[in-house]
C-alpha cells in the first residue's frame, strides 16, 4: 500500500490503483488500501469504480468522516459525468 500512496503523491494515479488494486487483492477487506483506491480512481476521473471502492471503505468504517466526504463527491461527480 505503500507504494500506491507514493505513486498517487507523485501524481501518477495509473501507477497508484495498479500497486492499491494488489494491496486490495492480498486484504479485501483493508479499510486503508480501499479508501485509497477510490481516491486514485477519482483522481483519474473514473468515477464508477472510485464509488465502487469508497462503498467499500465507508462499509468497513463508517466511522472516518474524510471517507464519508469523499463517497458523496465522487457520487456527485459520477452523477454529473453520465448527464
């Protein structure tokens, strides 16, 4: 996951979700490595499966409020993508 932190803070989200998608393959249910996985995804405008993993994140922990703002910006964002 690591690595996948550092490719995002470097900008390169392609790099990020393909070291994040191997966290999330080892440890599906790794609050962390989900979050940031629909980060990266959102980043890369690629709202359906930004949703998809921050769905995930807010259902392993609903209880971190940054995971709960971002849900809602990338639902507005793939909402607003389809019109």
């Amino acid at each position: 996951m690591n690595l996948g932190i550092t490719f995002a803070d470097l900008g390169d989200y392609q790099g990020a979700v393909s070291a994040l998608k191997t966290a999330v393959e080892l440890r599906d249910n790794w609050f962390p490595a989900n979050l940031e996985l629909g980060v990266a995804y959102y980043q890369l405008r690629d709202f359906d499966n930004a949703v998809k993993y921050l769905n995930k994140a807010v259902k392993l922990n609903d209880k971190f409020p940054p995971a709960l703002d971002f849900l809602k910006k990338a639902k507005k964002a793939q909402k607003n993508s389809k019109n």
